[in-house]
C-alpha cells in the first residue's frame, strides 16, 4: 500500500463574507492549519509530521483522493500534471485551507 502526503500549501480568508454570513464576524483565518504543515498517511491513520490534529471538516472533503491514492490509483488522471497529485481544499466558504495531496510511491 502507498503512503500518501499532505502538505497545506496555503489558507485564505474572506472577511466580506465573514462579516456578512458569520455568527462571529470576525472568524478570521482557520487556525487549525498553517501553510507547510505536512500529515502522512499510510492507511493505518495519520501520522503526523507536526503536532496537531487533523480537522474533520477537511478531512471529509479530502480523504477521497486519499483513499484512491493509498490504493495505489490515479488521483486526478488528466486534471493534474501529475496523476499521482491533486490540489484539493476543504469546504469552509469564508476561510478555505488548501491541501497538496499526494501519492508517495515506494
């Protein structure tokens, strides 16, 4: 089985749309995770290369491409340079982490 990375390649916040549709209108940017940060994963659960957990939130809207990569499959065959890579981020609308998944052969 494959070993996959997880790098967080960058973060983004839109205080607009923090002000406007938020309970806390001052949210600001997610503090779960901070662009470098790298998790791995082999199938057996993540084992972290920084301390921390890993948000649920964006774990479900990434561990698709995860499970496809443990496998040994492509990832995003014809969408990416590269089918064993995917650029994915996780579902928050106001302050969205973006994730570099990838499939780490051998």
């Amino acid at each position: 089985m494959a070993k996959v990375k997880v790098t967080v390649i960058d973060k983004k916040c839109f205080t607009d749309l923090q002000e406007q549709y938020l309970a806390d209108p001052k949210s600001g940017p997610c503090g779960m995770f901070e662009v470098g940060q790298e998790f791995i994963f082999d199938g057996h659960g993540f084992n972290t290369m920084n301390e921390g957990h890993f948000c649920m939130e964006a774990w479900d809207a990434i561990s698709r491409y995860v499970y496809a990569a443990l496998q040994g499959g492509s990832i995003m065959r014809g969408w990416t340079n590269d089918e064993k890579m995917m650029i994915a981020c996780c579902n928050d609308g106001t302050r969205p982490v973006i994730f570099k998944i990838e499939r780490m052969d051998g």
